[in-house]
C-alpha cells in the first residue's frame, strides 16, 4: 500500500520534473520562433527597401556624371559678375547714344578748369593769357596727333576720340587688357552679354595743362578694386598734383593707367554703392589729394608709378 503511494507519488514528482526540465526548451522554441519569424520579416521587407533604395540610387548614379560635368563646365567659365545687376551695361550705352550726333565738325577748344582736384580762384583764371592758353593748345594738339599713330593705337589696344569736339576731354576706350586678368574675363563676359567690348575713361585737361595733371575716371562699365575710386576716380600718384609732371606723354598716362588696374585686380561689378558720376568721382580724388597732402603717399590706397 505504502509502495503504490510512495510509487505513484514519485511518479508524480518525476512527471513534474520532466514537465519542468521540458519547459525551458519550450521557451526557447518560442524565442526561436519569434525570431525567425522577426528574420523573416525582416528579409521580406529587405527586398522591398531594396527595391526602394534602388531607384534612388540609380537617380544619383545618373545625376553625378551631370553634376562632375556641370562643374567642370563652371570650372572652365570665364569669370564673369555676379548674375544681380548688369555690371554698368545700361550706363554705357546710355553714354554711348547721348554722345552720337555731336560732332559739329570743330574743335571746341574750351578747357575745364574744374577737373584737376586743386580749386582754381577767380583771381588764377583770370591771370591766364591768351598767349599760355596757346601753348596749352598747341601742347595737345601734339599730343593728339602723337597718340593717333602710336603703336598700341594702331593695333586696337585703345581708342581716343574728343568728348564732344572737346580738345580738353578726351574719350579713352581700352579694349585689351592682360588676358590672364580677371577684368578680361570680365569684360569678355560683358561682350558677349551687353556688346560692350571696352572700359570707357574720361581724361579732363585743366586750363593749367601741361603743367597740372589731367583728371581721370572711369565712365563705364561700373569697374571697383584696381585703385579704382568710388565715382570712378583714379588713384594714382602720377595723376596727383605731387605726383604730376610735364614732361609725362599721354600714351605713356593710358599704358601706365592700365597697367595699374591690372596689378589692382580690378573686376567689372554688378552694382556699385555710389554712382559713377563726375561729381562722385571728383569727391573722392579731392579727398585722396588732401590725404596724400597731409600723411604723403599710402602705398595701401595708390600707386607710386614716379
């Protein structure tokens, strides 16, 4: 009696103990089940992510052979200004078409005595003989006809015309500069936009001329840096009044001024703070005369070209 109890207990308690040590496997088929089925799962939407990754990819894979050729293309390009503004265009040929039609088949032999950067007194204009005012004419005349067959004329490198049939303004239009500068790059991108093939400079010879400088400034397109003064005034000692001297050459003035622009690295701007004016540029050479006259000559703001 006693064994049956004791027998059927302990085949109760192996029974238990078997279910025990079976359950942990069971737990582990469930865990290994879950996984599987998350691996599952996984790999089923592994195909479609696949698949979804792959028109992206083949987008990117098109577009870099247009993106590596799009920069190069920049790369390659000329400088140019920057795309707001159009650099001066409407400016030139607004100067351009006001000034067809002028000529009047003379030679308007009136100076201004309002261009040089030193004020001129009543008192000084009026102690000007008629025979200086000669020699002072008679000095430009020679100076024009000299500059008319010089060599750099000839082969296109600037052009001079009178202002108006001004013999004292003259027009100065320079169409080659270095080609490695980026103002020709510059003004090669403002050709090919705006038809504009030339930085336009204004010379204005005082009534003291020779003995004073003539006053310069850049018309248009709007050029800054390269000395260029806001206005379009040029900083220059030999166009200063210290700076100056008579026995300067006309064709010498121009290569000199073009080579300073170039070593300034001068760029044709979009738009500029202050207009390119007369009045503009006369202030900032009347305030660069009165600097170099109090502190000499800052190599950092002009050109020493003595």
């Amino acid at each position: 009696m006693l064994r049956r109890l004791f027998g059927s207990k302990r085949g109760r308690d192996a029974g238990s103990e078997a279910a025990v040590d079976a359950d942990p496997p069971a737990l582990d088929q469930t865990d290994n089940q879950a996984a599987a089925a998350g691996a599952g799962a996984e790999q089923q939407q592994r195909p479609k992510q696949k698949q979804k990754q792959k028109p992206a990819q083949a987008a990117a894979a098109v577009d870099r052979p247009a993106k590596a050729q799009a920069a190069a293309a920049e790369a390659a390009a000329p400088a140019s200004p920057p795309k707001q503004g159009d650099g001066g265009a409407a400016l030139y040929h607004k100067l351009a078409s006001s000034s067809k039609g002028s000529a009047s088949g003379s030679v308007d032999v009136a100076p201004r005595a309002a261009m040089t950067g030193v004020k001129t007194t009543k008192k000084g204009a009026k102690a000007i003989d008629q025979q200086s005012q000669r020699v002072r004419q008679k000095r430009l005349m020679k100076e024009l006809k000299d500059i008319q067959t010089c060599a750099p004329m000839q082969e296109g490198v600037f052009s001079v015309d009178l202002a108006d049939d001004n013999l004292f303004e003259w027009d100065i239009k320079v169409f080659k500069f270095d080609p490695e500068s980026p103002l020709a790059r510059d003004l090669d991108h403002m050709h090919r936009r705006y038809n504009i093939d030339n930085v336009w400079f204004r010379f204005s010879f005082p009534a003291n001329f020779p003995f004073a400088p003539p006053f310069v400034r850049v018309l248009a397109p709007l050029v800054q840096g390269g000395f260029v003064l806001p206005g379009g005034a040029i900083c220059m000692e030999l166009l200063t009044p210290d700076g100056w001297s008579q026995a300067y050459k006309m064709e010498a003035v121009i290569m000199q001024l073009m080579a300073t622009v170039i070593k300034g690295n001068a760029r044709i701007v979009p738009s500029v703070s202050k207009q390119f004016s007369e009045s503009e540029a006369q202030k900032s050479f009347d305030y660069l005369v009165k600097t170099h006259a109090k502190y000499g000559l800052v190599r950092d703001a002009c050109v020493c070209v003595c």
